[in-house]
C-alpha cells in the first residue's frame, strides 16, 4: 500500500511517531532504494523510538495482508491487462504497473471520499524531531542518514501527496514512480490513455474500495 493508504489504519492516533513508523519503509525505499534496515525486533528505551518501530511493524502487517488478498491479485492483474495497450512500447514490468497503479488510485480515493486528509498525515510528520528520527535510524543500523534527511525534508515540503485526490494527475504520479527505475516509462501519448484508463478503473472501483480496508482492518484486530 502507498503512503496514505497505511496513513489511514492509524488516523486517529495522536502518536505522530507511530504514524512516521508505518511510512517510513517507503520512505527510506524511495531515498535509497539500496537501503534494507530489519528493526522489526528492536527494543529501545526512548518511547518514541519504540513507537516508530511499533508503526513498522504496522507497515508490514499491512502491506503482507494486502498483497495476499484476493483484492489485490484480482484488481492488480485487470488493471495490468487494461494498460499494457496504453503503454506499447514501454519498459515498464506489466506487474509493477498493475500494483502501483492501484495503491494510487486506492489513495486518491481515501482522499476524495473524505475518509482521510493529506493535511493530517503531513501534520503528524512535521510533529516529529529529526534529532529522534536520525536516533532511531543509527539504532536500526543506518550509519548515514545524509541521503535519507535530503528526501524526507523535501517530501515534507513539496506536500506532494496533496496532487493524489486530482484523478487525471494518478498517471503522471505513476510515471513519477516508474522513472526511479526506468529513464524513460511513458510517452506523451502513453500517459493520455493511461489516464484514461485510470480515471474508468476509479469509477468502477469507487463502491467498494472500502472493501480492503475493512478486510485488513478485520485482520488487524485479529491478529
């Protein structure tokens, strides 16, 4: 799941390190996706550290339960069939397509049904203190945390995450996404069918997107 989607298990928590915790893999992903840090086992005596590695934990429960579900194999694959002939020609993995895809159209839907605001979640990251986070990733075995700190303050500032409830802006979101990994995902005329695509596969899923959440939700209380 992308940020907001994670976001939204934990909307009501006042714990603005709880809510870093359960984003900051994508996070440090996104910043240096050479990066692999295992804190899922730590214990620290500082209860904010703890509470970003209670946040990722979070993150992985999450996103295992939502990757086994029949939600994600099902909408991930038709998704993929829909726009492998908007993008012919393209380098991008057919799979990766399909899976990004659909976390940012689940974003943009939490955004525009109003079950979450981006203002919320980017209020808790501003919440907390550098000073704590770099502790935590020094603890989790990150000896540099120079690349980490240059993304995080410009994710926080370019409050990119905003854009996600403009539906026709999901396909330059995902073309964003491809190019940290291929120098050249989409044409001009692969991103004009690839929004059309979205922007129809969003209608058809606008019902019953909420399904998921329920379901991990469910799982989540169980567990």
């Amino acid at each position: 799941m992308n940020f907001l989607s994670h976001f939204y298990f934990d909307r009501d928590t006042d714990n603005c390190y709880l809510i870093l915790g359960t984003v900051l893999p994508d996070l440090l992903k996104n910043a240096d996706k050479n990066v692999i840090l295992h804190p899922e086992k730590l214990k620290h005596t500082d209860r904010n550290i703890n509470a970003i590695i209670t946040g990722w934990n979070k993150h992985l429960e999450v996103d295992r339960y939502f990757h086994s579900s029949d939600f994600f194999v099902n909408h991930s694959h038709q998704l993929k069939m829909l726009l492998l002939p908007a993008v012919e020609g393209s380098p991008v993995k057919p799979f990766f397509l399909g899976h990004i895809a659909l976390e940012l159209i689940l974003d943009n839907l939490l955004l525009t049904t109003h079950k979450i605001t981006a203002d919320s979640f980017y209020n808790h990251l501003e919440g907390c203190d550098n000073s704590t986070v770099a502790e935590f990733l020094t603890f989790a075995g990150l000896n540099d945390t120079t690349a980490f700190f240059k993304f995080y303050e410009g994710f926080k500032k370019s409050r990119y995450l905003f854009s996600y409830a403009e539906t026709q802006k999901i396909a330059y979101a995902l073309k964003r996404i491809c190019m940290r990994v291929w120098k050249d995902p989409f044409t001009p005329e692969n991103e004009v069918e690839v929004t059309e695509v979205l922007m129809a596969y969003r209608e058809s899923l606008q019902d019953n997107f909420m399904d998921i959440f329920d379901e991990i939700e469910r799982r989540l209380i169980v567990n």
